[in-house]
C-alpha cells in the first residue's frame, strides 16, 4: 500500500480542516469531560451550607464520563495501559476497600468509599484511558482557563459590589459561585486556571498567539486569586507556577515573573484593590506560630487530633468518614466549635469542622500508613514519573508536560492546608488523571503524548479524486476512530 502526502490545495485544505461533524464524532467522548469541569459554572444554591455532601452537576458528570469509558473499553477504543499504570491506579482501591472494611462502622464508610473511589481512581482511570493524544489533553486543559475566567468575573464583581462572603465584617471575599459555604472553591478553579495559562504562554511549541492569549489570561487570573484572600490558594500557586518556570527556561520565565510582579504591584499597590487586607493576609502567613488567629489555631489542634487517631490505629487508621465522630476525643480546648459563614446571599451559619484541613493527615488519621502509601505513593510515582517525561519529552507538546506537572504540584501543595471537600473535589480527580495520562506509558506505545497514532485505528489509502482502486493513494486516513 503506498501512502503519499496531499499534493493539490483543495484535498491539503479538506485535510487540515474537518467539519464539526468529523470532530463530534472522532471526539464525543471527551465531551462528559469538559462538562465535569465547565458544570461548576452552575452556582450552588444560596444558603446550602451542606452542598459540599451532595451529588452536584460536575459529580453527574464524572459519572458519564466513567460510563462512556466503560463503553469504549468494551469496544476496544481506549488506551492501553502498562502495569506501571495498573499498579498507580489500582493500588489506591484496595487500601480504600482495607480502610472500609477495617472501620469501626463499616457501612457509615461506604459514602467515603464511594467518594475516594470515585476522585482518586474512577476518573483519572477514564481520563487516561480516553484522552488519545495531545491536542484531546489541550482542549481538557483549556476548559480549566475557561471556568476560571468566569468565576474569576464574579469573584470581581462581588468584591466590587460588596455581594462576596463575609470577611472582617465586609462582604467583599471572592467566592465566585460557590458562595460562602465553600470559599475555597473560586481560589481552587481560578489557580488551576492560572497555572494553565501560565503553562501555556511558557510552552515554546505552542502558536505565538496562543501563548499571548494565554499570558494575558494569567495576568487577568491574578486579581481574582488575590482576592479569595485565600493563603493556602496563594502558596501552592506559588509552587505551581515556580516549578513551571523552571521547566520551561530561566529566559522565559522571567519575563513572565515581571509581568506577573507588575500585575500585583498595579493592582494591590496603584489601585489599592484590598491593599491593606492583602497585606494582612500575606503577613499571617509567617506568624503562624507567633501570633495565630483562631483558624489557624483550630487548625493546628484538628492536625493534633489526627495525628492521635493515627497513633491509636497506625496501619489502617480509624476508617473512612471517622474523624468527625473521633475528633472531640483526640482535640483539645482550643478547637472553637466551627466556622463562621456569611454573605453572597446566604445569611449567617456556623458550619462544623469536620477534617484536619491536610489531606496527607486526614488520609493518615482515617486510612492509617496503608492508605497513605497506596494514595500519596501513587502521586510521587506520578510526579517523578511527569518530571522525566516533560524534561525529555518533544518539544512540539512539552505544554502538555508543563500543564500536568504544574497542575499536579499545585494539588500536592495545597494538600497541605486543605483536603477534599465540596463541589470543586471532582476537578482533584481530573488534574490527576491529566498528571497520570502525562507520566504513565500505554501498553503498546499507541496514544503515547505527542505521538500521532490513535488507539484503535487502521490506516488505510484513500485513491485520488477520479482514480480506480489501483490508483496511486491520495492521502493516509484514519478508520475507526470517527465511528467511536
């Protein structure tokens, strides 16, 4: 069979240029994907302060997704995966089934199952399975920059109006549309945005205008940030976006640093926006120890209080959903009794604190040492694993490489001070699965990052336009993946 390039304009331009109907059917199943992240533009309902416990939109979305994958596996349409693969996405389930079963109430662990199985293998099993090549992780990766435009635009809005949650007596917190119940739902999705973009405007293979939209978006990304007012967001964004510039090159990261430093300095500094509140935020940071305000106190005695659960039960911990029940037998006095909300619409609720606010603790205090290597193990796997990938990875989707990375530092990081919790909990499972379809190899080679096979296609000859079967072939098309 002889495959030769297009010669004549009219077939190049018919080539490079697919209807929507050919791109509908060659990539529908990407579309429960895009939907699991641009579904968290739904606002959630003003004072539901128990939002955070239920089956949101994005979650239905995840859902599909998982069942489209199923579909496709059946079919034979996904991409394979290596044992490595296997072992990172499957170990996690055994330890969540260990923990379940080991718990003191094993039925009151079932809802923690399901939610853990769900973000931590479900998702980022499909998302590895059904994203083929680069340009599939683009557009999941460009759905990020979309919903964190959008909610950054309310978040403005509401600090402008005075319509945000409630901070120092002023409604002026960024919340976006996840009001006051979840205040770090806007600071999650407007990080994840921001280190997208920043990726993408470092990434030397991209289009030159695709990294200048994507420079603009990220400057535009840090006023919204700033003003969730939200320490543990500013810190793992920090993180993120330092390890991405230094992926990408010291030359251009700098250029990107300045502009991000004049962007703040214009904001914060020549208009004053919450100029005297940043800086008494920032300022708290370092004096954690010496003068803390109450949630930092609260947080230091909940971290106390799970590392106590981890030590009475060290190899399975105390079970799934079991530190809200153990908490007030391992805390001590200085734990107040919850969290003040307000504002955005919802009058005031003291919600309870029910979970260390570290991932890493929480993880440990409820699944003890085996659910902590099966789950923070798998993601050190995937991180050294992306790290290699992206430094000898092709240049022509090193932006891939930039984007899972600096994605999966960021949730890393802010496992720190924060664990799952609320409607924004699905995209941890996306940005996994995006760091996973990075770092892990497929079975076979097929769907590898950059590579332009698609996994279960055949190549056949297309004869020239007025030419028998024995003609000389006109082009190489892909059969198969459209009827996908």
């Amino acid at each position: 069979m002889s495959l030769a390039a297009p010669t004549s304009p009219t077939s190049a331009t018919s080539w490079s240029r697919p209807d929507t109907a050919v791109l509908l059917r060659r990539h529908w199943p990407l579309l429960p994907l895009a939907a699991t992240v641009l579904a968290l533009l739904i606002p959630v309902p003003a004072g539901d302060a128990t939002a955070s416990g239920k089956v949101g939109p994005a979650d239905a979305a995840s859902l599909l997704l998982v069942f489209v994958c199923g579909i496709q596996a059946l079919r034979g349409r996904v991409r394979p995966l290596s044992p490595l693969g296997v072992l990172v996405l499957g170990l996690p389930a055994v330890g969540l089934a260990v923990s379940t079963v080991t718990a003191g109430d094993p039925y009151a662990a079932l809802p923690g199952f399901v939610r853990y199985l769900q973000v931590f293998v479900l998702v980022p099993a499909a998302i590895v399975l059904l994203v083929r090549d680069a340009s599939e992780f683009r557009l999941a990766a460009g759905c990020f920059v979309v919903l964190a435009l959008v909610q950054g635009a309310v978040g403005v809005v509401q600090f402008a109006t005075h319509t945000g949650a409630s901070y120092q007596g002023e409604d002026i917190r960024a919340v976006g549309t996840f009001g006051p119940g979840d205040v770090m739902g806007m600071a999650t999705v407007v990080a994840y945005g921001l280190v997208v973009a920043t990726a993408c405007a470092l990434a030397p293979g991209l289009p030159a205008r695709v990294r200048r939209a994507s420079g603009a978006a990220a400057l535009v990304l840090v006023l919204p940030l700033v003003l969730s007012f939200s320490r543990g967001a500013w810190i793992a964004t920090s993180a993120g976006a330092a390890l991405v510039m230094v992926l990408a090159g010291i030359r251009r990261a700098l250029k990107v640093l300045l502009a991000l430093a004049a962007a703040g300095v214009v904001l914060v500094g020549g208009f004053g926006v919450g100029s005297a509140m940043v800086a008494e935020r920032l300022t708290s940071i370092t004096q954690v120890s010496d003068a803390p305000d109450q949630s930092v106190t609260d947080r230091y005695t909940m971290w106390a209080a799970a590392g106590s659960m981890w030590r009475e039960r060290p190899a399975v911990g105390v079970g799934l959903k079991g530190f809200p029940a153990n908490r007030d037998a391992h805390s001590g006095l200085a734990l107040s009794s919850g969290s003040d909300t307000a504002g955005a619409g919802q009058g005031f609720i003291r919600q309870p604190l029910l979970s260390p606010h570290n991932m890493y603790l929480l993880v440990l205090s409820e699944q003890g040492m085996t659910g902590l290597i099966a789950l923070a193990g798998g993601w050190l796997a995937l991180l050294v694993a992306g790290l290699r990938r992206c430094l000898a990875g092709p240049s022509a989707v090193r932006d891939c490489g930039l984007i899972a990375t600096g994605l999966l530092v960021w949730q890393l990081t802010d496992f720190l001070y924060a664990d799952i919790g609320g409607p924004s909990t699905v995209l941890t499972g996306v940005i996994i699965g995006l760091a996973a379809w990075w770092a892990l190899p497929s079975g076979d080679g097929a769907g590898e990052p950059g590579s332009g096979a698609r996994t279960g296609e055949r190549i056949r000859a297309v004869p020239a336009p007025g030419r028998g079967p024995g003609a000389p072939a006109r082009a190489a098309a892909p059969e198969g993946a459209a009827g996908r």
